[in-house]
C-alpha cells in the first residue's frame, strides 16, 4: 500500500512575509514538518510550492534522500483565494495518481512528529472501514454562544477538569484519505472519519508574530525536555564562530585566511584519545576549513549544511544513537535547534545573546581563544562519572 506525504506551500504570505522560508530555531520552518514526514512510514513526500527559493533549498538540503520531491505549483493554485483542496487536486491530476492513501502535511504546525503521522497512516488502514483521520487536541476549555449561553456546560454546575472529558479541536497539523475518498469527495478528509490526539501544545498553528514566538518557545522546551544524562560519545562542532573568532578576511580574489586557536585542536586530540568522536558541520562552504579539518585529522566534516538539524537528526539515527550521547558547540541562530536538542550544550563567551538563552553551558573563553579546549576538558570530566 503507497502512501504519500503533501506539504503545500506559497510564497505569498500576508500574515508573517515570508513564514515558510522564515527560522524557527534557526530552521526554516518547513523543514520542521518535512524532516519528521521523511522519517515517518510515508513512501514519498512532496513539496508543492510556487517559491524557487524553496525548490533550490531542497534540491540541495535533501540530496540525501529519494523519498522527497520538490514540484512547482501553479500560479492559480498559489493565490491568496485559492483552497488548499484546490492545489492538492492539481497535484493528484497532474502530477501524482498512483497511491493508497494521500497525506496533507502543513507547515504551520511544527509539532507534527512522525509518529503522530504514522498513528494517522495506521488509524486508517486497521481494518475499521476509515475513510480519513485528522489530528485533534483535547481541550478543557469552557465555549460560549455569542449571546451569552454556555455551549458545553452547565454554569450551575460548573465541572472539575478532572471530570470533564473536553473538547476534541482541529489542529490542522495531518490529514490522511484514501485514493477512493480523495477522488470522490475532492477534500482532504470525507466519508468515515477518525480523530487521531496530539498534545495540547500543538494547538497552536502560525498565524501570526505572535503565534510564532509561542510556537519557538514551547518546540525549545519540548527538545530540552527529552535530555537525558548519558554518556558523551560524539562531539559536534560549528566553525564560524566556534573554531574562528567569526571573522572572515576577504581579498580580490575571495577569502583569504581565518583564525584557529592551536589549544582547542589540541583538546580535540585529546578527547578522542578518551573515545570520543568529533564530528563538524557548518554552513560554510570553505577550503580554509576543509584544510584546516584534515589537518587535525577529522574525516567526518559536513561542509554548506543549511539545516543542520536535520543533519544531526539523521547522524543519531544512522549511527544509532541518543540525542543526550551528543555535546554541541555553536554560537548564533542556526544552531539553536541542535543546541536545545544536544545532550549538552555549549557556546563560547562571545556567541550572539538567543543562543546564550538556550545553550546549558556559556564557556568563559571566546571563540578562537580557548572555547573549544574549555568544553573538551568539561566532556571528559563528565564522562569520567560512567567509568
């Protein structure tokens, strides 16, 4: 049975310009939805947009993987007026007939995971005689008529929350049909349809600035929340900013040099002599640094990583290992999901404020000055308690 994953995206947006291109946690924010869609059981995940910028990010962040497809949506089915059903029936007649259930995926709601996905998958197809199933959230909240009667409850009896089973609200995060109901109803869920529960927190979709920063700061909060105290047997590190003091000397003919600190690739040395692996990613595309990486003898560097999240998530999985195995060194906003998700935590004394906010441990030194060979030391003091 073929199922398929639809994110439909436009790059028109009137509430927040720009929103699906826009970092939440130094991520686009489509990568959110996208990234766990890879790992859930669908077959194949397609972006549709109307946004070049979109496509070339993920002909080039997503090398890594068939299972995602980037198709250019149509201009009729990009404008402010047009419905979501409008571009997903484009998609099925032009592009994509052949599958078993259709999967609507939508960006604005970042706390979609794959196994909220998978439930929906399997919600359908356990032999119930579902024709679609969406993401509900469980609310105990009191609704009112406009003319001021309760909706829900008797004000004279005014229930415990303990007692009171709430409402199931639409979150629009995931809706699954069959192929039969798709074509039939042309909606995205029809005929027999179950409610599949998400967490309360992921009510919130974005609409507005200030659904964004509610949105950024409980997704932080759920990744802290899954550290665990395990050993540290991988150590990840930025460059610009972690390695350099952040500064990039420019002549005619391009860049030209960056400042390394010879004790932090000395403490680097020194840490894998105590088993522990170092691994580099950056943003950067740069020969400095790919020079520089070989000279200290650290063969896995990964070299012009936008989303660098999803790298790391891919790492722990192929590798397969716990995010609280990982320590993390970076110093501005494209770090910060990999800093909230580490194990541990670090940042040099001069990295930009937000990571500060995040980061479980501010060393004293600066980049380029020590801040590399001061978390070394902390890691292998560390580790010494699972000796």
């Amino acid at each position: 049975m073929k199922s398929i994953g639809f994110i439909p995206l436009r790059a028109g947006s009137k509430g927040i310009p720009g929103k699906n291109k826009k970092k939440l946690l130094g991520r686009p924010l489509f990568c959110w939805t996208l990234g766990e869609a890879i790992a859930s059981n669908l077959d194949e995940v397609y972006v549709y947009t109307d946004d070049q910028d979109i496509l070339s990010f993920i002909e080039k962040e997503y090398h890594w993987t068939t299972k995602v497809k980037a198709i250019k949506r149509s201009d009729i089915s990009a404008t402010d007026t047009a419905s979501t059903e409008i571009a997903i029936m484009e998609f099925v007649n032009k592009h994509e007939s052949n599958f078993d259930l259709f999967c609507l995926l939508q960006a604005t709601s970042p706390f979609t995971t794959a196994v909220d996905i998978n439930n929906c998958l399997e919600t359908v197809t356990d032999g119930k005689n579902y024709d679609s199933a969406l993401t509900v959230v469980n609310t105990h909240r009191f609704t009112w008529h406009a003319d001021g009667t309760p909706k829900n409850y008797d004000i004279f009896n005014r229930p415990r929350r303990q007692d009171f089973e709430g409402l199931l609200i639409e979150n629009g995060a995931c809706y699954v049909t069959t192929d039969s109901a798709l074509r039939e109803s042309q909606n995205r869920i029809s005929g027999n349809i179950a409610t599949v529960l998400m967490p309360e927190d992921s009510l919130t979709e974005i609409d507005s600035l200030t659904d964004w920063k509610i949105v950024e700061e409980l997704l932080a909060a759920r990744l802290k929340l899954k550290k665990q105290s395990e050993k540290i047997t991988h150590l990840i590190l930025d460059v610009d900013g972690v390695f350099t003091d952040g500064c990039i000397y420019y002549g005619a003919d391009g860049e030209l040099m960056k400042k390394f600190d010879m004790r932090d690739g000395m403490g680097l040395e020194i840490l894998r002599q105590y088993g522990v692996e170092v691994m580099v990613m950056t943003s950067e595309d740069s020969q400095i640094v790919a020079s520089r990486m070989k000279k200290l003898q650290i063969k896995d560097v990964y070299l012009g990583v936008k989303d660098k999240y999803s790298l790391l998530s891919r790492i722990v999985t192929h590798r397969d290992l716990s995010f609280s195995n990982i320590a993390y060194i970076g110093d501005d906003v494209n770090d910060m999901a990999n800093i909230c998700a580490a194990g541990w935590s670090f940042t040099p004394a001069n990295a930009t404020q937000p990571i500060k906010n995040h980061a479980d441990v501010i060393l004293q030194n600066n980049s380029a000055e020590g801040a590399i060979r001061e978390a070394t030391e902390f890691i292998i003091k560390y580790n010494n308690r699972y000796e």
